[in-house]
C-alpha cells in the first residue's frame, strides 16, 4: 500500500509539473524503481542525446544491475 501511494504522488506531481520543470532526484529514482522492479542504488546526473538525464542504477531481484535513464525534464523513462 505505501509503494502504491508513492507512486499516486508520483504520477500527480509529474501530471502537474510544465514540460520544462526539472525532475529531481527522488522523482526519477521512483520512476525508474517502478520501471526495473528493483532496488535503487545509485542516481547520477548525466546528458543522452544532447539533452539532461538521471541515470539511475537498479538491482532487480535475479541480482542484474540495471541502468535506467530518465529525462530529467519530463521523468518519462528513455
């Protein structure tokens, strides 16, 4: 139940931000836990394609260590 609410929090932050708003820390870290399932062990700020990036480091259940990249203006998964 409280991951489900974080994540409600989550999505209605990200439904109300402007397109330009910067995504922080927490957000894409959230974000790429729900995409990869896993553990979050690191988030670093970096740039893909020209433009900003949250690379986030996961650790799924079956021990991988997933990378996971967020665009740092929309939180939307790359």
């Amino acid at each position: 139940m409280r991951q489900r609410t974080r994540l409600l929090l989550l999505c209605a932050a990200l439904l109300s931000a402007p397109a330009w708003a910067e995504v922080g820390r927490e957000q894409a870290a959230a974000v790429a836990q729900q995409v990869a399932a896993g553990r979050v062990l690191a988030v670093e700020r970096g740039e893909a394609g020209g433009r900003p990036v949250w690379r986030v480091k996961v650790l799924t259940a079956r021990g991988e260590v997933r990378v996971v990249l967020i665009d740092a203006a929309s939180g939307r998964p790359l």
